[in-house]
C-alpha cells in the first residue's frame, strides 16, 4: 500500500522538535504492508499544506497527517484536509461531549476554543484520543484513505497501534505484500560488516538490503515482497538465517529492540543480578539498564563513583593504583567491577572508566580512551580497551553500548 507521510508544525521546521513521528510510522507500518515512498514535512501555512495534500493523493493510497489538530488559530490540518476534499467541516456531538468532560474531570473550565477539535471532515471516522483532547480522524475519499492524527507522540502512537496498523495490515492483503525487518548488529564496523555480506546485496531487489550505521551499531534492513504476507516473511527469514550465519554472535537483535532488553531478558532468564560502577559514562549505563519495564528483577543498582575518592571510598580501589596508573587504566576498570559486585551483593558487575572529553586527553590516552571490564564472583571475566571517536555525548553512549555488548557475549 503506497504510503505518504505528512508530518505538519513549523516547530518542525526550525529545528526546535525533532520528527519523531515518521520514524515510528515507518517502523509500525511497514512491516505490515505500508510501502512508504515520501515524506513531507510542511509548516502552518495552508497554502503548503493544501498543496502537499493534493500532491500525495496522486501518487499514494494512504496519506498520513500528523499535528495541526490543537484548538489554536495555527492548528489548520481539519479544515485543510477537508477543502482539499471538498468536504464540510460538521460538528461531532461525541467528540464535543467528550471534550467538555475531560475538563470537568480536571476540574478546569473549558476554553471554548478547544471545540473547534471536535469539528470533523463529513464523512470522516474519529478516532478516540485516550490522552488528549484531539481525536484522529480516518477519511475515505476516491479509494484514498486520509488519516490525521495529533502530533504529540503519547497521543499518536496508542493510535497508530490500534487502529492505523490493522487498517494498514487489512487493506494490504489484498495487495502484494511487502514486508521489512531489521537486524540489530554491535562490534562490527559498517564496512567490516559490509564485507562479510557483500554479495547478499541483490541487484533485483527482492529481497533487498540496506545498512544505516549510528553510534550503537549496524542496522541491516531487510525487505522482501511476494502475493501474501506469509511469503514474504519465508523470503526475509531464508536470507536472515544466511546474515546470522556469516555475523554470528554480532547480530543481537531484531527491530525496535535495543541491547539493553536483549541483555535484560538473558538475565532474567538466568535468574542473574548485576550492577554498574561507572566513571566517565555519569550513570548512562544505569540508566539504559532500568529503562527497560521488569529491570528490577535483575537490576540492583550503581556507582557513579566520579571522583578518587568514591572510587577509593566506596568501592575499594587502592590509593596506590590510581596514583601510579591513574584512574584511567584497565586495572581500575577491573577493580570498580569486582568493587560493585561487593558492594550491591550482585553476580555480574560492571566498571567503566576513560576519556570522554572534549579535554582531559594526554598522548598515550588521547580523549576516547576507555576501559571497561565486566566481572563476575569469580573475577574479571573480560576487560577491553577502546578508542572512540566523536564528542564527549557520542563517547559516552558507544561506551555504555558496547559494555552491554560485552555483558551479552559473557551471557551468550
């Protein structure tokens, strides 16, 4: 099903709001059949947005708005999309009853500018908003289907999982399906991976491969089309069987999936505890650890130990060490591990200490210098060196991914 996304708001424009909302639509819905082919980004500006509108209908079945639902004199997608349908704006005597108890239910008043949100093109199925006071509306007009949905990301994507997704999936069944998947690689470069893959890039392009490189990894995106869904998938799973066996234990995940629910998972699994004693990361590591929902099962805690003197406090490092080797070395990073798991009563610890700059650097530990150990009850079981490249933001997220890597390999 041809897709294309218009995501509406000058704050888009200006940079002050990143664009989160076609990155979540791209990752929902091509899976289940939406075929993306463009992405607009317009601003409040009626003239833009009507010409967008008429632009994406003459080339896509499925037209995605995002924003411009709010009550303000700036929110114009309703009576946009509706003129460029040549459809009337009525009142929906729901959504209005809906709106006006929300208020009552915070014990605010209403401003009356907030009815103009339950206006709707004729025609148009509303789609409830649970957190919030825009409703999304879907509107079929000469075999184009129009949804609008609000901007901020709590409202759209309940919306995008419940009812675009199903609508998407249902619409493209009849049509060839087209599906997509992503692997998850860390610990290989974009071109060391490349190579190892190289002849898999198939010049037909079915299934075809693409590689997006960031600071936590390689993604490798597969897409296959056939006449039915269950083909495609059977076209994806032949080559990603033949990907996991050229970058074995490389490839950590599918999707959406990040290392630290990977790594979470294999812990609880396990029924293993672990903790974190970070330095240069400033609680990065730890904070990546408990973003994942049931983390308290596994997750005990950690140490920013910062300074020498929690190092030495808190954790246990001989004074001795740091005042030869410095805090920078493979021995503190060994020693804040075993440290941790003493300290929190854990079975896995993890120290991390380097450079992260933009200063600090000498000539024998250039800024990006790290080390990171993770260490059991029995002793380090690894401890690594790195040398990143990047500002201090960057260093300190690929340092804290490949410790998570290195917790998946120990647990592999």
């Amino acid at each position: 099903m041809k897709t294309i996304i218009i995501n509406i708001g000058n704050e888009l424009l200006n940079g002050s709001r990143r664009n989160s909302n076609a990155d979540l639509l791209i990752e929902t819905l091509t899976p289940v059949g939406a075929e993306v082919i463009g992405v607009v980004v317009v601003g409040d500006d009626e003239r833009e947005m009507t010409a967008a509108i008429v632009t994406a209908a003459s080339r896509a079945g499925l037209i995605i708005l995002t924003g411009g639902l709010g009550p303000t004199a700036d929110d114009l997608t309703r009576q946009v999309l509706a003129k460029a349908v040549g459809a009337r704006l009525v009142m929906n005597h729901a959504v209005e009853r809906s709106i006006k108890q929300r208020f009552v239910e915070r014990g605010v008043e209403m401003p009356a500018i907030n009815l103009k949100q339950a206006m709707v093109p004729q025609g148009g199925v509303v789609i409830e908003n649970n957190r919030g006071t825009a409703p999304g509306v879907i509107l079929n007009h000469q075999g184009v289907f129009y949804v609008a949905l609000p901007g901020p990301p709590a409202e759209l994507q309940p919306m995008v999982e419940g009812v675009l997704k199903p609508l998407v999936e249902e619409k493209s069944e009849a049509e060839q399906s087209r599906r997509w998947r992503t692997l998850r690689t860390c610990g290989l470069s974009e071109s060391a991976l490349c190579e190892k893959i190289e002849d898999l890039f198939k010049t037909d392009g079915n299934p075809s491969l693409s590689v997006t490189a960031h600071p936590a990894g390689v993604d490798l995106r597969i897409t296959a089309s056939a006449d039915k869904k269950q083909a495609a998938d059977a076209i994806i799973d032949s080559l990603e069987k033949e990907i996991r066996k050229r970058l074995k234990d490389n490839v950590y995940g599918r999707n959406s999936e990040s290392l630290e629910q990977v790594v979470g998972r294999m812990l609880d699994s396990r029924n293993m505890t672990i903790g974190v004693a970070e330095s240069c990361t400033g609680g990065l590591l730890g904070f990546r650890l408990s973003a994942v929902a049931g983390s308290s099962r596994y997750f005990k805690g950690g140490i920013i130990a910062y300074s020498n003197s929690v190092k030495t406090g808190l954790l246990g490092i001989p004074e001795e060490i740091l005042a030869e080797q410095g805090a920078v070395c493979a021995e503190v990073a060994e020693k804040l591990a075993m440290g941790v798991i003493k300290a929190l009563d854990v079975k896995i610890g993890i120290g991390i200490t380097g450079i992260a700059g933009p200063d600090g650097g000498t000539s024998d530990k250039p800024v990006g210098t790290i080390f990171i150990c993770v260490a059991d009850r029995d002793g380090a079981n690894g401890t690594a060196k790195f040398t990143f490249n990047g500002d201090r933001e960057s260093i300190r997220w690929r340092s804290s991914q490949m410790a998570l890597d290195m917790v998946r390999r120990m647990l592999v």
